[in-house]
C-alpha cells in the first residue's frame, strides 16, 4: 500500500476559493513504533503496552528490564502484555499469579489479576492502519494455547482490576510461566 499527503493551499477572498498550487508527494509507510522491554537472557520473553499489537513477525525489544509495573487506582483496570518467543516448539503452556502484597502486609486477591492470550484472525485483504494483513492478533481468550510454536510470539494479556475497596500501597506480585518442556 502505498500513502499520499494531498497539501492545499488557498486564498480566500470573498466567498471563492483559488487554489494556488496543488502537489502530490509519495509519503513513506507508517511503521509502528515499538514499546516495552526484554525480561529474561535465557529465553525470549518481554514486555510490551495493551495497545501493541504483537505480530507473528515480532521480535523482542532491545531495552531491557527486570520486572512488569501496573498502576491503577481503586475500580480501575490496566492491562500489560507479557510476550513468551519459544526457540522450540512448547506444550501446554501455563501462567499462575500469587496473591499480590504490599509492605504493609495489605492483600489482593490474585483473583484480581485476569489473564488472557492473545489469538490470531486471518486478514485476507490489507486493510488494517498499517497495510497488514495474514495472522493478525485479536481476540483475547481464556485459555492457554495446547501449542506455542517454535519462532512465534505469544501474547499474554495480564489485566489488574483493583477492588473499589483496596487500600493504597505498593503490590507486589510472582508471576510463573512454564510449558510442559520447561520453565520460563
């Protein structure tokens, strides 16, 4: 697909319009811009924003980090997404979250915390922003993948919905990933 800028520039007089010059230029494909983080040396996982779409092409990002940050107030949800790129073909991938705590022992259920992997839908045709179409990632669904294929990133969407009752503080939480053949 190629995108175009079309400039006009007029000089109003009184009620016509003169066009003074008119040009057409060939403007280069936007490119989405990358976000987040790498987590882990020994296997490829990183982080990266709700609002990435994490294609079967993704590679992970050059930065790097120790841990995932959510903010959110009392009754607000946040989203982030966890990205796992096995080198082999993985089964039966798993992710469990202990309770969340803060330093002054307050608690949050883990069952606060949603998680979800991000699904692919065939786009036949090139019509999304950025002229892709093939697998693109959509639907977020409520279980695991059976298989994670060699190569292709799977996005784990990991949703902290904090209680309208919770007491303000710092929580902290373990996340685990593993498949049948290892931990993450």
């Amino acid at each position: 697909a190629r995108f175009y800028t079309l400039e006009l520039f007029w000089a109003a007089g009184t009620g016509k319009v003169a066009f003074d010059d008119i040009s057409l230029s060939a403007i280069p494909q936007p490119v989405a811009i990358k976000t987040g983080y790498a987590l882990n040396a020994q296997h490829t996982l990183w982080v990266a924003s709700a609002l990435e779409k994490i294609y079967p092409d993704a590679t992970a990002p050059q930065a790097t980090g120790t841990q995932i940050q959510i903010s959110a107030a009392k009754g607000e949800s946040q989203s982030v997404q966890l990205i796992y790129k096995p080198q082999n073909t993985q089964n039966h991938l798993a992710i469990s979250v202990s309770d969340l705590k803060s330093k002054d022992t307050k608690v949050l259920s883990a069952k606060d915390i949603d998680i979800r992997y991000v699904g692919d839908v065939d786009i036949k045709s090139d019509v999304s922003q950025f002229g892709r179409g093939g697998l693109t990632p959509d639907p977020l669904f409520p279980a695991a993948p059976e298989t994670v294929e060699a190569g292709k990133p799977q996005s784990i969407w990991i949703t902290a919905n904090v209680p309208r009752d919770a007491a303000p503080g710092i929580y902290t939480t373990s996340v685990h990933l593993k498949t049948a053949q290892e931990q993450i």
